[in-house]
C-alpha cells in the first residue's frame, strides 16, 4: 500500500501500520504542489501517479472509502490506460474515485502530463483547463474523463459501490442499464463520496 504524505516525514509512524500480510510505503512530498486558495488541489496527485511511483499497475483508492473485501481481482483487469467504474447514471462518464492506472503507458503519453503541469511540476495550469471546461464540476474526474474519452476500460462496479449519491428513485434506472443488482459477495468498496 502506497500513502501520500504531505508535509509529514516520520517514517517510524508509517512502518508502525505495517501487518504480516501487507506493507506500507510512504512517499513523502514536502509540500503540497496544488495547494490553492480553497486547497481542492490534493485530488489532482490522480494525475502525477505515474511520476510518484515506480510500477506497472496501481489501483488508486479515494480516503473517503471502505474495503470490505479482497481486492487482488482488480489485476485481472489490464486497462491500455485506466480502467474505472462506470457512472452508474451515464454511461459516457466514469466514476474516477477508485482507478486502475497502467502506469507504464501514462508515461509514455507526450501530452499527458504537460497538458496539466509545466515539466518541473511547479507551474499549475489546471486553472486553464477549468477556464475552458467551465464550470468545473468534479475537478480531477472530469478531467480524466476527457483526456482518455474513448479509452477508459469498464471495471466492475463492486470496486466503486456509491452509496449515498443516487436517490431510490434512481434505481430502475441503474436496474436498466446493469440489469441487476449488485450481489453483497461482488462489494468490494463501498465509497462514501460528498458525505460531509
């Protein structure tokens, strides 16, 4: 498990978490290099994961989530770029709270990270992107969605199961498009996003 830490540098604490059956490693950062008049610039680390961390395939999960079984399966899935649940009411848009990225093909995309930071990552230019795709409604999601428009991969929605964004109403809706409801076995992440 990797655990971005901003700001904080004590390695002792982190390796306290450690268990026998998984190990935690920081990556340490300084300073935040999004923040912002209204700090929302932490959920845009989303797109810098491939020059923080040094493999092929990373499943990147939202804190504002709970993993209530095995996981592992999500490998099975090998997206060209990223693979997400679909939004579970439009099916042209992606949830990107829980994503599996392929790392090593991001990297090798020349217009990918440039077309959001500057090359030493210190010169933030999503104000640009938010001035043309205005009003900016999920920051980091939305964007995502249109760089890799046509080229996210379907994963499971047991891997993103939103639990609080979509009235009862909506149900038939989802019944329609899934054809059923998720079986509590297929849950593997029940994500609470915009609960405050």
């Amino acid at each position: 498990i990797f655990v971005l830490c901003i700001g904080f540098g004590n390695d002792y604490l982190i390796q306290d978490l450690d268990a026998d059956d998984f190990r935690i490693t920081p990556i340490f950062l300084s300073r935040n290099l999004f923040e912002k008049e209204h700090n929302i610039g932490i959920v845009y680390y989303k797109l810098l994961i491939q020059e923080l961390l040094d493999v092929d395939y990373v499943f990147h999960i939202d804190a504002d989530c709970v993993v209530v079984s095995d996981l592992s399966g999500v490998f099975q899935h090998k997206p060209k770029y990223l693979g997400a649940v679909i939004d579970r009411l439009h099916t042209d848009y992606y949830n990107m709270g829980n994503v599996l990225f392929h790392l090593d093909s991001l990297r090798k995309l020349k217009n990918y990270v440039p077309y959001a930071f500057s090359h030493d990552l210190d010169d933030w230019q999503i104000d640009e992107y938010n001035e043309l795709h205005s009003p900016p409604y999920l920051y980091e999601q939305d964007i995502l969605n249109y760089l890799f428009r046509g080229r996210i991969e379907a994963i499971p929605y047991g891997y993103n199961v939103l639990v609080n964004l979509y009235p009862k109403e909506d149900e038939a809706i989802w019944m329609r498009k899934y054809h059923k409801l998720p079986a509590t076995e297929d849950i593997k992440i029940v994500h609470f996003a915009g609960m405050g």
